[in-house]
C-alpha cells in the first residue's frame, strides 16, 4: 500500500496546502485593454471613442447601447449621452498588417495606431494621453516635451486646451482617480460659461429694449402724414375731420358765440346784444373815455 520503506513522501502529498490564486497576465491583460472595447469586449472599431475615465470604444457600440437604452456596467455608468464621449484622432502604424491582427507573440507584434509626433507605438507599454477638446492622441512622453512651448494648443491641430482636458488612456487607478476631478473641473466650466452667455444674452436683450423705446417718440413723431395736395381744400378739411373726432369736437367748440368774445378783434361796445349798463363797465365806453380823473380799475394819469 506505499510507505514500505522504499518512498519517501513529500509534505505537500501529506498536509493538504492552500493554493495560492491564479495571476493574470499583465501584458495580455494591457494588450486586451487597448485593442478591443470596454463596453461589449469585441475588437476596437472606427471610429474609436473614449469618455471621461480614458477607456476606449467602438463609438457605433456605445451609439447603439444609448439607443436601445440599456443599462451601462458598471465601469461605464458615467456615459448618459454623446456629450460624455469623444471621438479620437487616430495615427494608423504603417508597420501594422493583418498578420498582427492574429495570435502570437506580443513582443513580435505591432499596435495599430502610433504616435504622430515620435513615432511610439500604442501598445499599452508606454503612456498614452488624449485631449478632450479635439480628440488628439499622443504620446504623455511627447506631450511633456513640447509643453514648454505650446502649453496652451494641441501640437498636432492648435486647438486650446486646458490642464483639465489631458486624459490619460486605459490608465491605473491613481490616474482614474485624477480623471474624476478633471471630470468634475470640465463640467463646472461648462456650466459657468453657460450661466454667463445667458447673462450677456439677457443684457443685450434689455438694451436692445431700451434703444428701442429711445427710438419710438422719434419714429412716432416722424410718422405723422401731411398733406400732398392743395386742391380741393374744402374737401380734405372734411376728411381731415372725420378721420380725427377730437378735432372735429374743436371746430364745433369754435363756431360757439360766446367764444367769439375772445377773439382780438371783439368789442363790448359794438356787440348789439350787450345792454348799455354792461357797456359802462369797461373802458371802451364813452363815460370813460371823457372823465377826468383815473380809471378806477387800471390807472391812468391821463399825461398831455
């Protein structure tokens, strides 16, 4: 039955032992994360997008999963929308063909995409980055060596950017952490320059407001219509009054006899209905004129 004195056993065939967990491949696992997609695990197609935490995508996959209005797992949760995406500006390897595409060694394959500026493979062993206002890729290697004198464009097309739009691709968990201030610092400056173009909006609006009711007295009174004709006075007296009642309540106010008194060329002393008592009361009446002594309503030295 074995231990008859020939064998020897070894301490593993007698005390059973905890195995120790399996460990991942590391170049495999970096190799899987940067040629296929974080949302359905298929192989990366074009257009490639990545989101705020610098995973990449099939853009069309994550189109169709915001279509079908699935939920997202959990390590893609954050994307609501397009707005949470961004197409990447890719550079294809020109060493890269279709027998790369197939299993083999990692060390003799090449990454589909590189570099633009030095020329560094995307493989996953060196650290990529990608801006968030225009997509670009490059290499962190080369972003660092030309920040000197370009910090403020992208090298490759010059579009500005800010230290919140660096994202750092398929990154650890230091970088993911650092990704979601960033996150957080590109959504609170967005939400300030919308909250200023509707204040700058809302004041043009009310000086546009304002030149307008400065303007309307000036059109108003300019506005007003002459006549163009001479002829036919008669005639465009009566339309002028019938096209304006306040006016024609004016005439008729008018032609009353008693505000003819008021007219300058009037006199108490030649209106036949005014009796003679009525007369005397002003200094048009004859009594008035022959006295010798002053008025005794104005006074009238009466100097020779």
């Amino acid at each position: 039955m074995g231990c008859d004195g020939g064998t020897i056993p070894k301490r593993d065939e007698l005390v059973r032992v905890k195995q120790k967990p399996e460990q991942k491949d590391k170049d495999a696992e970096r190799e899987f994360r940067w040629l296929h997609c974080a949302l359905t695990q298929q192989r990366l197609e074009e257009p490639i997008a990545m989101c705020s935490m610098g995973r990449l995508y099939s853009k069309l996959s994550v189109i169709e999963r915001l279509l079908e209005k699935e939920k997202m797992p959990e390590g893609s949760a954050h994307i609501r929308s397009l707005k949470d995406i961004k197409t990447l500006q890719l550079t294809p390897n020109p060493a890269f063909t279709d027998e790369d595409k197939t299993e083999g060694l990692l060390d003799t394959r090449h990454a589909p995409y590189i570099c633009k500026l030095i020329g560094l493979e995307m493989s996953g062993k060196f650290r990529f980055v990608a801006l968030w206002t225009c997509g670009c890729v490059m290499s962190e290697r080369a972003l660092k060596q030309i920040k000197g004198s370009m910090a403020s464009s992208c090298p490759l097309c010059q579009v500005p950017y800010s230290v919140e739009d660096v994202i750092v691709l398929n990154g650890n968990d230091e970088d993911l952490e650092l990704m979601k201030v960033k996150s957080e610092m590109r959504e609170a400056k967005r939400k300030s320059a919308k909250k200023d173009k509707k204040n700058s909006k809302k004041t043009e609006t009310e000086a546009s407001v304002k030149a307008e009711a400065k303007d309307e007295p000036a059109s108003t009174s300019k506005g007003v219509e002459k006549p163009t004709t001479t002829s036919s006075s008669s005639t465009s007296h009566k339309l002028k009054i019938v096209a304006n009642p306040k006016r024609l309540g004016a005439v008729n106010a008018m032609q009353d006899p008693e505000l003819k008194r008021l007219k300058t060329d009037f006199s108490v002393a030649k209106d036949p209905k005014a009796t003679d008592v009525y007369k005397s009361l002003f200094t048009s009446h004859k009594t008035d004129k022959e006295q010798e002594r002053a008025h005794w309503i104005t006074y009238n030295p009466f100097y020779n």
